[in-house]
C-alpha cells in the first residue's frame, strides 16, 4: 500500500549493487517512455556523473521502492556557497521526479511533497522549480498550485536535409561583413589561457538570454567552473567544441559550443550561442552557427542529428535556428511554486 511507501535518501558514494542494479532498471523504463529515439547513458557513466563530488551544486537523491522494485525516482539541487551564483540563486531548489508507468494513480508522486518542502527548510530555499512535458506531468504541477514560468523549445536538426551550400555562404558573408573579426574553433577543452576572458564574456551573453517569468538569479561563469566542467567531461567521456570570434581589441564577440560523447555517436548537443549586442547586426551569428555545422559534419560523419533548445521568447536564435533547418521536436514549461504556497496546498489536500 502506498502508505507503507517511505523516500529513502541515497548516496551514490556509497550505493551498493542492488541500489543500482534497480535504479538503472527504471532509469530505462523512464529513458523509453520520455526520450525512445535517443541513445541511453550506459550505466558506467550514470554512476560516474552522479558519483563525483560538485563543489557548487548540492545534489539530493531518493528513491521510493518495494524490495528489488523502484517505483519512484527524485532529486533536487541547490547552489552551494561556493558558487559564485549563491547569493542571487540561495533561494532557488531544482527537483525533478518520476514514477514507473504502471505504479501511477496511486498518489506516490504526492508522497514527495513533504520531502521537498523539508529539503527547502534545510537549505533556506523559498522557491521550487520543476519542469514538464507530457500531459500528466503538466497536470499534477497545475494541480499543486505551480506557475508556468518559461516555455521551452527543443529542436532538432537532421544533417541529411541541411543546405550546405547556404552553409558556406553564411561563412563567407560572415567573414566578408567582420574582416577585423578572428573566428576559431577549438576541440576540446579551450586553452587555460582563455578562461578568464572566456568566463567574463560568457557570463554577460548568458545573461543577455531571455527567461520569460522564471525567478533565477545571474548566471556567473569562472575559470574554476569551467574547469570543473571539463574534469566533468572528461569523467563521462564528453568532447567540447568552440566557435569563438574575437575582435581586433582582444574581446570575444561570439561563441557557440557543442558536445559529443561516444556513446551518442548520431546525436551531437548544441549548448550554448551568444553574440554581445554591440556585434550584432553583422551576421555573426549566422557565421558561428554555419561554421560549427560544418566542422562537426566532417569530425563526425557517424552523426544525424543536432540537438539544442531555445526560450520560446528567444525570436533571434528560433529564426536563426529555423532557417538553419532546426525543427520543433518537443516543448516544456518550467514551473515555480513558493515553499509557503506548497506547505498550504498539502495540508488542504
């Protein structure tokens, strides 16, 4: 019964082999029901990324089973005061939960609220987000009292169908418009040189990106999160890759990066592109775009797809993406709801 039903809390540090051997059980349930046309993480990179200690996010794992069978999956996260983006995010928790198809309708999902609303009290959060794409996930966080925040697009580019020639001209007319502007690519981690300029610019171009109604504090890069990152990487087996242009000054006007991992050889991530607002206008981001696509087409000839996501609001980048050939493939709402806001709603449920 559900009332026998506890979350227990887990240390991937120190999870035994029954531990995961049912958590990757259901983390394949959940990985074909959500995503069944990507590939899945392998169990050995699962445990790496969720065994490796992070210095500026705190990371919070439950499960609620029945003996050798998970029905329920949950973590959260929250700014450490290490981060440098602690002081505007300290208020912020991330949680994340799902439920085994066929244990649904039977309130478990109801059974992590208290959990969350204890967590926020633990770490002085006032705010959760949560995020949704399907039906029955929209509909228990409209029930809980949730707000829809942001909207999210998810797009996808099939490299077989993309205008390469239109390609090459975005690269040629980008370098023919900026012939002061430098533009290179790095594979793999950039050159530590780089970070603290790289840090500076990135960090006022995430910024610059429009998060609707979301409550979230200042994105803040630096060099020891950046090299965070590519110890990271480099644990699970991920490639960075670069485009960066640089003006005659020595500032980064541009940049756009990617990923590819091994065990995702057909699907390469798109993460991240930022033109400053003083360089636009000049098709540079139309050039950094066109220039990685066309560098991961050679670097990975095994690859069929380019995945990235966008604000719904993000009109720029959505054109760019459109005429590029990127096509919607899901959407998703991030929802917020005050810590005051869910203590009331449990107790009138």
């Amino acid at each position: 019964m559900v009332g026998e039903l506890v979350p227990t809390a887990v240390d991937p540090k120190t999870a035994g082999r029954d531990f995961w051997t049912r958590f990757h059980q259901l983390r394949g349930l959940r990985h074909t029901e959500m995503h069944p046309d990507d590939p899945l993480e392998p169990d050995d990179v699962a445990e790496a990324r969720m065994k490796r200690p992070n210095p500026f996010d705190l990371h919070h794992y439950y499960e609620i089973s029945r003996g050798p069978r998970m029905l329920s999956w949950f973590s959260a996260e929250n700014a450490t005061p290490a981060n440098p983006e602690y002081e505007t995010n300290k208020h912020l928790l991330w949680a994340d939960a799902y439920v085994r198809r066929d244990e649904r309708r039977k309130r478990i999902g109801t059974l992590w609220l208290p959990l969350i609303v204890r967590l926020m009290g633990q770490q002085g959060s006032t705010v959760v987000g949560m995020s949704a794409d399907r039906e029955a996930a929209h509909g228990f966080l409209q029930w809980l009292g949730a707000k829809p925040k942001l909207h999210e697009i998810e797009s996808r580019l099939k490299l077989s169908e993309v205008d390469w020639p239109m390609m090459r001209r975005w690269v040629e007319e980008g370098a023919k418009r900026s012939t002061q502007t430098r533009l290179e690519v790095y594979d793999g981690p950039l050159p530590e040189a780089m970070w603290p300029e790289f840090a500076r610019q990135r960090t006022t171009l995430l910024n610059t990106i429009p998060f609707e109604d979301l409550d979230i504090g200042k994105i803040v890069i630096t060099p020891e999160r950046i090299r965070d990152y590519y110890e990271r990487a480099a644990a699970t087996g991920e490639v960075p890759h670069d485009v960066v242009t640089w003006e005659p000054d020595g500032t980064i006007s541009g940049m756009t990066d990617v990923s590819w991992a091994p065990y995702r050889r057909t699907l390469i991530e798109q993460q991240f592109t930022g033109v400053r607002p003083e360089a636009r206008g000049r098709g540079l981001g139309k050039w950094i775009k066109a220039a990685m696509v066309l560098h991961v087409r050679d670097l990975y000839p095994d690859a069929e797809w380019i995945v990235t996501g966008n604000a719904g609001s993000n009109a720029p980048m959505l054109k760019i993406n459109r005429t590029m050939g990127f096509k919607a493939y899901r959407t998703s709402v991030d929802y917020q709801i005050t810590r005051d806001e869910l203590e009331a709603r449990i107790k009138s449920a």
